[in-house]
C-alpha cells in the first residue's frame, strides 16, 4: 500500500469517528465540535488513568486520533488524582464554552465510540483503575449494550 494510500485510510478513519460522534450529538454539520469533544474526552481520561492504560489504549485507536490523544501528554505526575466533580469539570474546560454539549453528553458520546471500536476488556480495565465515584460516573453514560470489537 502507497504512503498516498495510508494516508487517505487514516484520514477516512478519523472522519468516521468525528462524524459518528457528530450525529451522537445532534450536531452533524459540526464535525470540528466532535474533535473538540473526542479530544477533552480522552485527554481527561487519559490524565485519570495509568501510563500503561494509556498505551494501552492508544494502540486500539485510529493513527491520527492517536496522534491527538498523545498532544500535551506528560507521564509524570498520572494519574492525575482526580475525582467525579474535577472530572466533569475538566472536561467541560477542555470543551470550551463555544461548544453547545454538556460534558455529561460528551462522555456520553465518546465512551459510546470508544465501546464500539475498541477492545471492551481496555476500557474496563482503564474504569476500574479509577475511583469508584468515577467508575459510577463512568457507568452512568456508558452506552447500554457496548458492541464487542
């Protein structure tokens, strides 16, 4: 496969994770919202969750979505001691106030995704690494029956 090739694939991946999480939100004409989302979704995630969870993951995500999730990314100090209230707020910070979706509905929409298209076992391991008051958060706007990948 062409360098040209690979490129267009990964493009292509990451267009149908915004798009999807676009429509999850009810705003499909806003795919650079869906960024937005993805990304304070899973840095906040990423900053809550153990370095190795966080390589972890990385390796089930799209090449550029990957590329972001690592933007900013500083291992020491993580997990960030973090609880359910600053984990909220964290993420509706990394949003920005420009952006119509509370942060409960871009938790929603992102762990909706993330149960789609990569490994569940991943993913419960990163929520139960988590304190429980983030595990029942986590809980609450999981999808209802996670596709297995």
């Amino acid at each position: 496969m062409s360098n040209h090739a690979n490129l267009e694939k990964y493009c292509n991946d990451t267009k149908f994770w915004l798009n999807e999480i676009a429509e999850d939100i009810g705003y499909p004409e806003k795919p650079e919202w869906a960024l937005n989302i993805l990304k304070a979704v899973l840095f906040t995630i990423r900053d809550r969750t153990t370095v190795q969870e966080v390589f972890h993951l990385s390796a089930q995500l799209p090449v550029l979505i990957r590329g972001f999730y690592f933007e900013g990314y500083n291992p020491s100090g993580k997990p960030m001691k973090i609880y359910s209230e600053e984990f909220m707020h964290q993420i509706k910070s990394q949003i920005g106030p420009s952006i119509l979706v509370s942060p409960e509905d871009a938790l929603r929409v992102v762990l909706n995704i993330l149960y789609k298209k990569t490994s569940r076992g991943e993913l419960e391991d990163i929520k139960h690494s988590m304190p429980k008051n983030i595990q029942r958060l986590w809980a609450n706007h999981m999808p209802n029956e996670p596709s297995m990948h």
